[in-house]
C-alpha cells in the first residue's frame, strides 16, 4: 500500500486546526494566533520530533511507521475510524480493533487530560497501562516504559520483585489471587489462542507462585475499595480506586483518590510536589 503524502499532510492539517489546547489538557497561554494546535504541540503529544512532524503536513520526508502513525493518532485524539484512516494515508493496514488494541478512546483522553492532579491511568484488560497522569508517575513510576509481557501488572508482579514494593507485604498475597482470577477471565472471555492464554502459560513456566495461585481455580476476585502504597517518598497512603470502562476498546481509566482531611490526601498533595521519586 502506497503512501498518499497529499492526503496524509491534508488530514494531518485539518485534525490539528479542529484541536484547541484545552481539548488535550494544554495550558491557551496569551496572544494565541495559531488556529488550532501548533505543530510542535501536536509533535509533544505524539513523543516525536517537531522538525519530523512538520515534514509529514509538508509532504516531505520518509515514510512513517507504523508505531510513528499510532503515536500520531493518539496525539491528535483520533476516533477509531480516523485512526484506520490515517493508517490508510500513510501506507499501512490499519491494526486490530478490539480487546488487543492500545489506541486509546478521545472521550477517555479528554478525561485523562483533566485529571493532571489526581493519580490516574488507562489500562488494557490485562492490566497494561496505555497513558498516566504526571500525578500517576509520581505514585507508582512510567508503567508505559514496559515492553513484551513485562507490560501486565499481573505478570510483573510474579516475575519481578520490584513489582510489589509499593504495597505492604500483608497485602501480597491478596494481590496474587486477585491477578490471576483476573487473568482467568480474560481467558474465558477471550480464548485459549489469546494473548492472555499465552500470558498465563509464560506465568506457568516462570512463577512457582503463579502455578500454586492458579491451580485454585479462582474466578471473580474482586478489587478492594481500599488500595494500600508504601510511597517511599511521602508514606503510606490508602487510595480509593474509581473506574470508567471503555466497552469497544477493553480499557479502564483508573482515577485514585483520598478523602479530604485524611493524612493520605494530605500525602497525596505533598506528592503533587514532589513529584515521581
């Protein structure tokens, strides 16, 4: 499939002028002449370059990839079918639509981007996290940094140990069962040829832990209203955790909060300094 740079730096244009700062968690700033986002803004929010970006809206330079074209989409909030329709322009299949894909919804962005106070993140179903809140990292660290399996909570936490330094060795245990009850119904939703039998099967082989938990045959596991961190920064805090689910797409924004005057929404407000350790 051929790439159409007309097309591409056509559309690429038109998305970004139909975008307003606000509408990606962007500060308007004073004297904003620019109808829409700039180019370097849109460059930010797609982790590339403002000189290859502006090449792309000229007809100009290489062939993006893939993983270029993806990072584009999000940055620009795509909907799904703008998204195949970038893919299309710039000479590539659009990727799987469905429980395997990382592209994240607008709406939930738009929320995501409102939240840069409060810790928050999208995860998949299998427990990848796709986008957090600067407040996010300064909790728990870059989950996105992950790659391979190391992406799911489920398979670090039975695979590295670092994985469960944040939460009180009393809670462990509870985490390893919630993890693969929750596994297990990705597997029953999905199939024995998904991506979470072959997670499950890794596990099997790695994790002496994993195949005592999993041979309980545990299924329906629910979160605790309450999650337990040992911050190394700030202390202990005890969140409570809201969720949206995304139904197409399989995500779930996760929002933590506190209650006002207790010690851990004081100790998040002091993270919101601090930042990420």
């Amino acid at each position: 499939m051929a790439i159409d740079r007309a097309g591409l730096a056509s559309f690429l244009r038109v998305r970004r002028e139909a975008l307003q700062p606000e509408d990606v968690g962007l500060p308007r700033g004073h004297r904003r002449r620019t109808t829409g986002l700039r180019r370097e803004e849109v460059a930010a929010l797609a982790h590339m370059s403002t000189d290859y970006y502006s090449r792309l809206e000229r007809e100009r330079g290489p062939q993006p990839s893939e993983q270029m074209v993806a990072a584009i989409a999000q940055g620009l909030h795509l909907t799904l079918d703008e998204r195949d329709h970038l893919f299309r322009l710039a000479g590539h299949q659009p990727p799987a639509r469905g429980a395997s894909g990382d592209h994240v919804a607008p709406g939930m962005l738009r929320i995501l981007d409102r939240l840069a106070d409060t810790p928050a993140e999208v995860v998949t179903e299998l427990g990848e996290t796709l986008r957090q809140t600067p407040m996010g990292v300064a909790l728990v660290g870059d989950l996105t940094r992950h790659t391979g399996p190391a992406r799911s909570i489920g398979y670090r936490w039975f695979t590295d140990p670092a994985a469960r330094e944040l939460h009180p060795p009393e809670d462990h245990a509870f985490y390893s069962r919630l993890y693969a009850s929750g596994l297990r119904g990705v597997i029953a939703r999905r199939g024995p040829e998904s991506k979470a039998a072959h997670l499950a099967d890794l596990l099997t082989r790695r994790s002496a832990e994993f195949r005592e938990v999993w041979a309980a045959h545990e299924v329906g596991v629910a979160p605790r209203e309450v999650k337990r961190y040992r911050h190394p920064v700030v202390g202990p805090l005890e969140l409570s955790c809201q969720v949206l689910q995304d139904p197409v797409q399989s995500h779930a924004l996760l929002v933590y909060t506190a209650p006002p005057g207790t010690e851990s929404h004081e100790r998040l407000q002091l993270l919101g300094v601090v930042g990420a350790p």
